[in-house]
C-alpha cells in the first residue's frame, strides 16, 4: 500500500463529480435546513473552501476546484492551513471505504504520480 508524498497536487487540483453550481446549490439548502445531515452531505460543505477551475467532460471525476486551504510551509513544501478539522473527504482520500460504485482494480488515485497508486 502506497503512502501520500505530499505532492500538494490534491489540494491544489480538487476533483469532484458535482458541477460548482449543484454544490452552491445543496450548500444553500443545507444552510437552510435543520433536517439535512451534516454527515451525509459533507460533500456540500466544502463548496466554500473550493475555487472552480475548469471542466474535461471525458474525465470520470470532470469539475477540478483549487482548494483555499491549501498552503506551504516555511520550507516550500505543501501544506493544509486547517489540517486538523479538514473535511472527512480530504482525510480519508482515496480510500472512501463507503463508497461502493468505485472500481477497486483501478488506480486508487486520479493523480498521476500519486504516492496511493503505488505498491
Ligand atoms: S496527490 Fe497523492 S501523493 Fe500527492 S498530496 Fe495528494 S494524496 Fe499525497
Ligand atoms: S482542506 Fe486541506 S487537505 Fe483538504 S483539499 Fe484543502 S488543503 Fe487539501
């Protein structure tokens, strides 16, 4: 099993399913609504943190988001300014064990060079 490298490419280049405007969209009902469970549409709540980048329509995970958390410490090297509250999305990347519609004999990773893609 491979380990992360801190590569920073993740934070930088953030790649989701879900359009910028149904992630505003749920965000907005979530805010609103006392029945919405926060676990559940934790996808939503990072929509504030996220930059739109651009969409590739022939990409499996096709909206790319830059993260404004992403920093770098003194030295250079990549960093997460809120490491320890980060989205449950971020600290269980790539795995998502509950995530059932995943090809497990792909890449675990979409980034190339990926410390998870390795043995
Ligand atoms: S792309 Fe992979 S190796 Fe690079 S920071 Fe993200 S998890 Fe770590
Ligand atoms: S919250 Fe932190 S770990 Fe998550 S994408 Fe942003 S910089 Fe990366």
């Amino acid at each position: 099993m491979g380990t992360c490298k801190r590569c920073g490419q993740c934070c930088q280049d953030v790649r989701l399913a879900e359009p910028p405007e149904l992630l505003k969209k749920a965000y907005e009902y979530w805010r609103k609504s006392a029945e919405v469970d926060p676990g559940f549409s934790e996808i939503y709540l990072i929509y504030p943190m996220l930059v739109f980048k651009y969409e590739n329509a022939s990409e499996d995970l096709p909206y790319h988001y830059y993260c404004k958390h992403f920093t770098r410490d003194v030295d250079g090297s990549p960093g997460c300014s809120i490491y320890e509250i980060r989205p449950r999305m971020c600290k269980e990347f790539p795995y998502y064990d509950e995530v059932t519609h995943l090809n497990r004999d792909e890449p675990l990773s979409p980034y190339d060079g990926c410390g998870y893609n390795e043995e």
